[in-house]
C-alpha cells in the first residue's frame, strides 16, 4: 500500500513513513456511539498452521478521518465471521478477480520524525524485537489471517497478481519469520506460486543482509523498495532514520546481485530548512546506483510527527517554493537519465511500473491488507485493521475495526486525492467497478467537491467521459499548494481542514 498498498507511508504520494489508504491502513475514527467491531478480550479461532507476513502500499496507507461536517457514512460493524468479504455483497455486480496480496509488518528499528505512520503506534510496540512475546504472538495471529481469510479469498475466485510487503519495515522480519510468512501465503494463495504482474518486498537499509535477501528472492519477490529519504548523512539522524548514506548505496548493489529484477528507492524533497539543492545531489546520486525505479516525494507536515511539532513552534519554516524548485530539478535530472515520470513522484527505466502503487491510487484492482494497520478493499466494502492495536489484532486477526462501503464519504475524498496523482487521473471504468455507484454520485459528495473546486482553482481539471484527471504540467504543483495548506503556517478554513482531514 508506502507506501503502499504502501511502502508504509505518508498519504498519496506515499514515501516510506508518509502514508496512504492503500493496503498499509490508518483507522478510521468510528462513528459516535459505533460499539467497536472488534469483540474485547475474545480470542482468535486456533491458528490453522499459520506464519504471519507491509504494504501500502504501500499500498502501504490509511483510511482518512471524517470530512469536515460530514457523518461517517456507511458504517457497519464487521463480525470476524465475515473476514474475508462475501462475494455478493453488492447484488447486479460482477467485478473482476484480480487480487492485491499486501502483508503489513507494524515494526521499525526507530520511529522517524517525520513518519506519520508511526505517531499511533506505542514505541514500545513499534521497537519490538523477535524474541518479544507481543512480536512472536504478532507473527502467529498474521499466519492465522493470511490462511483463513486468504483461503476464503482464493474460494471465492481471487486471484492474485501483485504481491507487497511494506510496513513499518518488512525486512525487519528474521529468516525464520520470513519463511513462516511465506508459507502461509503459499498454502492460502496457491496462485502465488505462478507468475506476477509484481511482488516486492519493501526494506529499511539498515535491516538487510544477503541471507535476508536470499530468502526474499527464494519466496518470489523480484522488486525491492528501500526507504533511503536521503543520502546525506547530516539529514538522516535529523529526520531520525537508522540507517547511513553508505548503508543505502550497500544495499541497492546486494540487491542486484542477490537477483533483483527491479530496484526502488524513495528519496523525499522540500525538508524544513532542505535546500533544492540537497536534493539535486541526492538525485544524482541515485543515478549512480543500479536502480530501475526512483519514488520522490514532497515532504508533507503530517499532525503528531516531531517535525510537525517543530514547524509549529516556530523552529522551523516550511518553504513551498523551494520544495516545487527541488522536484522540479530532481525530476528534470532523473527524466533526463531515462526515468519517465508516469505519475506523481514516480519515475521508472524501460516501462517499468510500481504496479501496487498504481493498483490502489486508481481502484484498478481489489486488494487483500493482512496484518495490524492493514486495510483491504473487497466487493465494495474499505475493511480496516486499525493502527496502534497491535494487542487487539493478537488476540482476534479476523475481526475488522472499520468497515465501511467504498463509495462512502469517509473513503471516497482520499481516494480520488490519490487518483489525481497519477496521470490517468479517477477513471470512471475502475471506480464504478470498484465502488458499484455511479461516478458523479461518489465523486459528487462534499469533501471531493471541495477538493476538486481547490485543483480548479491553481489548474483546471478535465471532467469528460473518461473521469476526472489534472494537466500533467500542473500535477506536481497543485499537490505541493495543497499539502502546504496542512502547515501550522496556515490558517484554519474551510479548505485547510479538508486538507488536513485528506492527508493527517
């Protein structure tokens, strides 16, 4: 999901601890006297020969809190006996099968200041180790999910053709962790066996070594993603990553020789107080390395972060200018080098794709979230597993925290901000199939109109028999204006809370 369904992430674009609603998933706040779903204390059916297995992502990602002045819409309690979605929920529909498998992996070897992934989570539980028990009980509740809800899936006639782990970070995983995860998902979704449209495994440097990526490459994955963010060290410890700038280069050169079709890196622009200049030598130095896909994204001042916390006391200022500057000369050296730019913040070698990310920005697909903060779409229902209950998702994996119809006005307005990135923009065809409603009804609603009068306001959205998409020209730096109305710099209005309410 970033993700992600979700290099775990902030939301669309999502770099790794910026995150989206793709299968790396935020819950929803629940209605107002909604008894949660999720029964206390009640413990999960015995695990069925399980191993448990990010996104979001990227998809890995996270359902949006309630438009301003808007009810939650839809809302339902979701009993465990109904994890896996039942294929006739909505009557006259006949969506297509093609699944995205995303597995989430809540732990992280820090908690970076600027991942609004992360602000939910306990640190306690965040930096939980593999001889933890809370970790090691994580692990048998993800196998059990991934082989009851994943076996109910593969009946009903899903088939899967991406693969994503993401996280929190997914390579944190030991060897022994990674087996048992990639055996749950063989005996769930035997198509997994077969050939892939994608399967990539998303990583921290700092976490990997050769026999870790043996073992990716042994379960399937042929695309890796790391979140590198920047390859200045001085930059690094300030945004709380783990990992070095020679960490970051070491591991994209293993990757390639441990076999890696298809090599990622994210690399984020427009820091408090960064220089656009930072991130011309970060871009450069990636083109350096044997990479056939480079994510960069704006950072976006998401609420609950250290650094949020730091530009509204005044310590920092954030200058929108110089993050558009900065894109704009990154993206002008990679499409240079050979990187097309296919959507927002995503640039890639010979036609290559992040087909996850795409899958879920644009509801190309339905995807399958397993694990504590993953989010899944199935027959037009948004089924959540909230972030930061790691407890409550050990003792029942099948018990859903949100569940609530896709084309609902808690779901619909991030979902077409995530759209809009992407160059296709919202396609009629795709939302109608996932949704099941009409596209002007879904799009009609409050918080996507007042999304769309903004983009009209700084560019002019094209509305046709297609859907709804922005000028390529103009995508870049309408998502920049909009993510600089969440600054503490800003104002309250009406727009600002729609924009916070969009991206946290």
């Amino acid at each position: 999901m970033s993700t992600s369904p979700q290099t775990a992430g902030q939301a669309s674009p999502h770099p790794a601890g910026q995150t989206v609603p793709g299968p790396a998933g935020q819950a929803l706040p629940r209605p107002a006297g909604q008894a949660p779903p999720r029964p206390a204390g009640q413990a999960p059916p015995g695990p069925a020969g399980q191993a448990s297995g990010q996104a979001a992502p990227g998809p890995a990602g996270q359902a949006p809190p309630h438009p301003a002045g808007q009810a939650s819409g839809q809302a339902a309690p979701h009993p465990a006996a109904r994890a896996a979605g039942s294929p006739d929920r909505a009557p006259g529909r006949t969506p297509d099968r093609d699944l995205l498998v995303y597995v989430h992996i809540p732990f992280c070897r820090s908690k970076c200041h600027f991942c609004d992934w992360v602000t939910e989570i306990p640190t306690s539980e965040l930096l939980l180790t593999e001889t933890d028990q809370p970790r090691r009980r994580y692990v048998d509740a993800l196998c059990h999910e991934i082989t009851e809800r994943g076996t109910r899936l593969t009946e009903a006639g899903y088939r899967p053709t991406i693969l994503y782990w993401g996280g929190g970070t997914a390579s944190i995983l030991s060897l022994d962790e990674i087996a048992r995860v990639g055996a749950a998902l063989r005996r769930a979704f035997p198509a997994l066996g077969g050939e892939l449209l994608e399967s990539t495994i998303e990583c921290s440097p700092e976490t990997l070594e050769p026999e870790k990526l043996a073992a990716f490459r042994e379960i399937g994955f042929r695309r890796l993603s790391s979140g590198v963010q920047s390859f200045d060290d001085a930059r690094l410890r300030t945004l709380g990553r783990s990992h070095d700038a020679h960490q970051a280069r070491t591991i994209v050169q293993q990757a390639r020789e441990a076999g890696f079709e298809d090599i990622s890196i994210d690399l984020i622009c427009g820091f408090p107080g960064q220089p656009s200049a930072e991130t011309r030598e970060a871009v450069r130095v990636a083109l350096d390395l044997p990479l056939t896909h480079v994510a960069l994204y704006p950072y976006r001042p998401a609420h609950g972060t250290v650094m949020r916390r730091q530009l509204g006391r005044g310590n920092r200022r954030l200058d929108r200018q110089e993050q558009k500057r900065g894109y704009a000369e990154g993206a002008e050296l990679l499409t240079g080098a050979g990187f097309e730019e296919y959507a927002m913040s995503h640039f890639g070698t010979g036609g290559l794709r992040c087909h996850s990310d795409l899958a879920y920005f644009q509801l190309r697909c339905d995807w399958a979230g397993f694990g504590s903060g993953a989010t899944s779409v199935l027959d037009g229902r948004y089924l959540s597993h909230g972030r930061g209950r790691l407890l409550d998702y050990n003792r029942d994996p099948l018990a859903f925290d949100e569940d609530y119809a896709l084309a609902s006005a808690a779901i619909a307005p991030r979902m077409l901000y995530q759209s809009l990135t992407t160059y296709e923009g919202a396609r009629r065809e795709w939302w109608e199939r996932r949704t099941g409603q009409p596209f002007e009804d879904v799009t009609g609603q409050r918080a996507c109109r007042t999304l769309l009068e903004f983009f009209d306001s700084v560019s002019e959205v094209t509305r046709d028999e297609d859907g709804l998409r922005l000028p390529r020209p103009d995508i870049a730096d309408a998502f920049i204006e909009l993510q600089y109305l969440n600054s503490p710099q800003q104002g309250r209005t009406d727009l600002s809370v729609t924009a916070a309410t969009l991206m946290g």
